[in-house]
C-alpha cells in the first residue's frame, strides 16, 4: 500500500514565519485541512507520516525542518497543504478564486491525480485553477519522493471563505484523500457501529428507533432516546445486526445505535 507524508505549510498561526492571513488563517486552516487528508488516507489503508512543523526559527528553517522530516520517510508522494492569497476581494464579488496545484516537474501519476484532486475540488464548488509548475519552491525541489503542493483556495477571497466554511476542512481533506487514493473512503456511522460495537460498548439510541429484534419494529419511546446504554451482546437477525442493550432488556438494531 501507498504511503504518503503530508504537511500543512509555514509555523503555527501566530509565530514567525506563519502563512496568510485574511477572512481564514492559512497556518491554522493548512493544519485542519492536512489532518483531514491524513486521517482519511489512513482510513483509506494509507500509510501516512505528518511532517507538519511547528517550531520553525525562520521561514527558511521551517522548510529545512519539513524536507528533513519528509525525506526521513520512504514515500510515494509527498503533499504540502497551503492556502493561497492575493485576490484581495472583502466584499465577496460572486467569483471564487479556486484551488490550485503545484509541482516541480509532470509526470502521469502526478497528472492524474491532480486532475481527480480537481475534479473533486470542483465538487465543492471551488474554481479548479489546474496545475502550476515552479522549479524553485524550496520544498519541491528537496523531497526525496515525488511532490505536490496544494493550495486549497484564497485567505483573501470572500467567495473562498464562505465556500470554505460551507464544505469544511473535514470534508475537504476527505474528497482529497479520496482523489489521491483513487478510491472512496467511507466513514458511514453504519460501519463505525459495526466494528465497534461489542458486549461492553457505550451507546445511545437514535430518536425514532425500533426495537424488539428486526421483525417486530415497535418504535423506542423518546424517553429512552438520547440516554447512555450497555451493549451486552450483538448478533446477526434476518441480515441485521442488532445489539441486546442491557437497561432494557432489549434487541435493537445496531443501525439506531450511536456509539458514545
Ligand atoms: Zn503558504
């Protein structure tokens, strides 16, 4: 399987040598949206090593410090997350800056998952501006492996920061680690519930359950919705699986459990 290093750019928000600030604040945002890549690619059965730096002495010590932590690690792809400025647009003029990507050199591996990362971009509603090329960004040209640099959309653009807040960091580091992989990722509470739920395990029933084992579908009185339960035993009942939940003396269906 793949494995990846990933980093949000620049120090910490608020120290020397941090990145952009506008509507959002690129060294914070970078962080969220290079968490979010990480945590998705690992969901993805990626391996992934973060090679953020947060006690840069200088701008130039903090790329010093990424490429040495990226070059630590033998990768197939190496990803820098920033955020872009330079739209300068407060009032917000309908027209959104957009996400593009940077890379020293082209490959079609790169290319290829450049135009997905994109396309899914796209999806958001984000501008897709394509790739870039630089010969002379300090961290493109000093990582051992391949490397891309992502700037996810402007600081600086009313029209990105509304855009941004909408889809959120979470979900935007999810579809790019989807696009990177080349393969969905899914984070469906059904499956959370799955493979977490067992004898032992603290749960809440969702508003609007059922109980009585999958046949019988009584709906769960709300009073007993929203409070914390024992998980004693879980089984399989006409192709459902339920839980026997331990205050109740009762099967219900692990799709109305929520873990907690
Ligand atoms: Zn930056």
């Amino acid at each position: 399987m793949a494995k990846y290093n990933v980093h949000g750019g620049h120090n910490p928000s608020g120290k020397v040598a941090c990145g952009a600030k506008g509507f959002l604040d690129e060294s914070k945002e970078d962080r969220a949206v290079a968490k979010a890549i990480i945590k998705y690619l690992k969901k993805g059965g990626a391996t992934v090593y973060n090679c953020t730096v947060d006690n840069g002495t200088s701008k130039n010590d903090v790329l010093k410090k990424i490429c040495a932590k990226c070059n630590a690690h033998n990768v197939t792809l190496d990803i820098s997350i920033h955020l872009n400025s330079g739209r300068n647009d407060k009032k917000g003029d309908k027209k959104n800056g957009g996400f593009e990507v940077w890379a020293c050199s082209w490959n079609d591996s790169k290319r290829a998952i450049v135009k997905r990362c994109g396309k899914a971009m796209e999806k958001l509603g984000f501008t897709n501006r394509g790739v870039k090329t630089s010969t002379s960004l300090y961290y493109l040209k000093r990582t051992k492996a391949p490397a891309l640099l992502f700037e996810i959309c402007f600081v600086d653009d009313k029209d990105d920061y509304l855009m941004y807040k909408a889809a959120g960091a979470d979900k935007i580091g999810k579809v790019l680690a989807e696009a990177i992989l080349n393969k969905s990722i899914s984070t469906t509470k059904a499956s959370k519930v799955v493979s977490k739920l067992k004898s032992g395990a603290k749960v809440k029933i969702k508003i609007g359950a059922k109980y009585g084992g999958a046949a019988s579908g009584k709906t769960i009185p709300s009073a007993y919705t929203g409070k914390k339960y024992t998980v004693t035993k879980v089984q399989k009942n006409n192709n459902q699986q339920e839980a026997l939940i331990k205050q109740l003396n009762s099967w219900v269906p692990t799709k109305y459990l929520a873990i907690v």
